[in-house]
C-alpha cells in the first residue's frame, strides 16, 4: 500500500488518512488504489468496529491532483477502458471503488472534514456513514468546473442526503459551500471545532453496540431509503431475522440488564 494512505488501527477502530499534506492530499492515482486496498483490507480485519477517514496536515481532500488529471490527457482510451469495464466481481469501477468500497464495508464509517474537501474528496467522504466537519471547511462538489461530471459514486450516496433539483444546482455550478452552509443542506452529520477528535470519540461510542446491530442498520438504510412504498419491509425481515436471539443481540440484553459494558464477539 502507498505510504500516501496510511491505515492504523487501534481497539477496533481503524483510521485511515490520506497523506499528501503538501497537495492538500489531493488524489494522485496512486492513492485510488491505496484507498481501494485498505477498504477491501479491513473487510477482513478481525474485531473491526468502525472506521475513520481524515487528511493529514489540516485538510481533507482537495480532489483529483491537476497534475494527473493533465497526464491522463494523452491515456484517454485506457480511461475509458477502467470506467466502463469494472473489474471481475466489481459493481464499482476503478474510479468508483475508492469510495464505493467504504459503503461495502461492514461498520460505520466517519469522515472527519477540516480545511478543504472538494471533488474527488468530496465524494469520498459522501461515501462516508457520518461526517464531522469545522464550521469553517470549504466544500464541494467541483467536477463541473473541469467540464466532467461526478462519477465516484455519487449516484449512490448524494440521492439520501439531498432532493434532485439541490443535487443538480450543486453539481452543476460547483458552488463552494461552508461547513455551516453544508449542514443546513443536510451534507454534513455535525460541526465540531476538532472533528477528527469527535470521529474518534463517536467510533468509540459505536464500538459498545452489537456489531451485527450496526451492520444491520448500515445495510437497512442503504438498501431501503430510496425504495417505494412497502418495498423495504422484507428488507427488514431479512435482516433482523439473522440477528433475532443471536450471541451479540443476548449479550447486549443481557449486559443492560446487569448494568455492565457488553462484551461482543
């Protein structure tokens, strides 16, 4: 893996942060693998409870790096090979799976925003379950600016957050947006003065409840919010059954009932 992506985990919370503090860890192609690596890594990783994205040296991510979007100038044809011939097994494209792989994972997944986050970067922390950002971060969704449309994955994550007439005005006009302005759209979770600190303490938090619980709500949500009418109450069914009277579901009744911390396998 890139040294560029850096992944540390600690009593079952994984960070990982991008590392291009001099660019504004801004997407070199590189770190469309690193980032792909390290999300199919912790689909693996024993214990895991919840995953924290943030940027090194005060931001989060200034987008695709200009300098590889003007050397794939010449590579246009292997471009459009990778964005429209997913690997074998993949729904997202190599372009995509950066991000997509976060909404594949498990556990929550928290993306602590200072300074900018624009792009690329934005899209990544969309793919985020929650987002913590400073009230004075400067984001968004910038792709129309370079006569390209958003194409990370944001199909899949902008539909939950905003209406369609909200999402067309944002990534039409790649209109910069506060961290204040982006809560009031409904883009952002929570401002907080040190979001990376408050991530931190929310995995913490995450990490007392059953996992099969939170990966239970995760796929819940992601599966039904945007499903007609009815349509989600199998989805429901199909979940909850599995976790019904399992170890981790006992555990937690059994460890509120004793006033005690809960131990999940």
């Amino acid at each position: 893996m890139s040294d560029e992506v850096e992944v540390r985990v600690v009593d079952g919370v994984a960070e990982v942060r991008l590392n291009r503090p001099a660019r504004k860890n801004a997407l070199n192609l590189q770190m469309f693998d690193a980032l792909a690596e390290a999300g199919e890594a912790l689909k693996t990783q024993a214990g895991l409870r919840a995953v924290i994205l943030h940027g090194a040296g005060g931001d989060f991510c200034a987008g695709l790096d200009l300098e590889v979007m003007q050397s794939l100038a010449g590579r246009l044809d292997e471009m459009r090979e990778r964005l429209l011939n997913p690997a074998q097994g993949e729904r997202a494209n190599w372009f995509q799976k950066p991000c997509y792989v976060w909404q594949e994972l498990g556990v929550p997944v928290i993306a602590a925003i200072e300074g900018v986050c624009l792009g690329g970067g934005m899209q990544l922390a969309l793919a985020a379950d929650f987002r913590i950002a400073r009230a004075d971060a400067r984001l968004s969704i910038m792709e129309a600016k370079w006569g390209l449309i958003p194409d990370m994955g944001i199909s899949q994550t902008l539909p939950k957050l905003l209406r369609a007439d909200q999402a067309k005005e944002l990534m039409m006009t790649a209109r910069m947006l506060s961290g204040e302005a982006a809560l009031d759209l409904g883009l952002i979770t929570r401002l907080m003065d040190d979001p990376i600190a408050q991530a931190r303490q929310f995995a913490r938090e995450l990490a007392l409840k059953s996992p099969d619980a939170l990966r239970g709500v995760k796929r819940l949500v992601d599966r039904t919010w945007a499903l007609p009418e009815g349509d989600g109450l199998a989805v429901e069914a199909a979940l909850q059954a599995p976790i019904l009277g399992a170890p981790n579901q006992i555990e937690a009744v059994m460890a509120n009932l004793q006033k005690r911390a809960p131990k999940f396998s």
